[in-house]
C-alpha cells in the first residue's frame, strides 16, 4: 500500500477508535489495532496523537460526506442534512464529529480551526437559499446560519438516539421550507 493509501487508513481507524472511544480514550496503539498494522506505523504518517487528530479534522472537512444525504443531489435539504442516514457508517463519522466538537472545549486550536470548518457549510447554505428564494447570498446568510446551527442540534440529536434518520431529516425539510416562505415573502 502507498504511503496516501496508508494514511487514509490510518484516518479511517482513528474516525472509527474516537467513535468508540473519545479523543481523550484514543492511544495511536488503537488506531493502529483498529488499521490492523504494527503498533509503529502510524509514528511513520503522524507525528502523534495530535497531528493524527487534525488530519482526521481536516479529512473530515475536506471529503464529502460519506453517506448521501437522504435526498441525494444539490440544493438547500441535502446542504442542510449532509451526512445524515441511517448506513451505520454515517453514524461512525458523526459520533466523530461530536467528539471533535466536545474536545474542542479544551483545546483553542482544535476550536479554531472547527469554528472555520463552519464557515464552508454556512456558505453553501445560503448558496442554496438565494437560489430558492431569489434573493442576494448577503440578504439570506443569518437565516443560513439560523439553519446550520439547528441542524447541527438536530444531528446531536440523531446520534444521541433521540430521533432516528429520518425524523432527523423531516425536522431539517420543515425548517428549510419554513425558511424559504418566509424568505420568499420578504420576512
């Protein structure tokens, strides 16, 4: 396996050990149990445990999602519901995402660069919702941001159990059309 090939293995074990275990939990000796390769290997990629963490952040922001959204395609509900599904390895990315969200408490860089990693999703909204309602991108960005923080709770949500994927999504369509009306109608 070439050396890309190596670190996007790498990457995929450590998405999956801080699914399982947390940031905090997570030795590299796991990441390398969970590749299947020596305990070393990973020493070879990533100078430790932290660089390791923000190659998985940078990854994550970088890769679409892996898992499509449950309407497939462009537009304001697949921006809004990106990643959401009920392939269990969707669920594994998530649970990533919300143990990057929680370590970033304690860590400015890690919360730095994940409050930057916002900005691309909140831009992509109000892509979607300018074209919707024909209004300018300026005009509809606090609604765009008014959108991604809510489905970033309703995400926290569905990997808390507490709504399954598709109450998740029925939940992001109804604040999406709710959006747009109001939008639409100059409110």
């Amino acid at each position: 396996m070439d050396a890309p090939d190596r670190r996007l293995q790498l990457l995929d074990a450590t998405r999956r050990v801080i699914a399982r275990l947390g940031i905090r939990r997570m030795r590299m000796e796991d990441v390398a149990r969970e590749a299947g390769v020596s305990a070393g290997l990973p020493y070879r990629h990533f100078a430790g445990r932290d660089e390791l963490v923000t190659a998985l952040l940078d990854h994550l922001v970088s890769t679409p999602a892996r898992t499509p959204s449950a309407t497939g395609g462009s537009g304001l509900l697949p921006a809004l519901s990106y990643g959401l599904s009920e392939d269990p390895d969707a669920r594994i990315t998530a649970q990533a995402w919300g143990e990057l969200y929680a370590e970033a408490r304690f860590d400015a860089e890690l919360r730095a660069r994940l409050v930057a990693s916002v900005d691309p999703w909140i831009d992509e909204v109000a892509d979607s919702l300018a074209v919707e309602t024909g209004r300018p991108v300026a005009e509809v960005r606090p609604a765009a941001e008014r959108l991604v923080a809510l489905a970033e709770g309703v995400m926290s949500w569905w990997q808390l159990d507490r709504v399954d994927a598709a109450r998740a999504y029925k939940l992001l369509q109804d604040a999406a059309m709710q959006s747009v009306t109001q939008l639409s109608q100059g409110r």
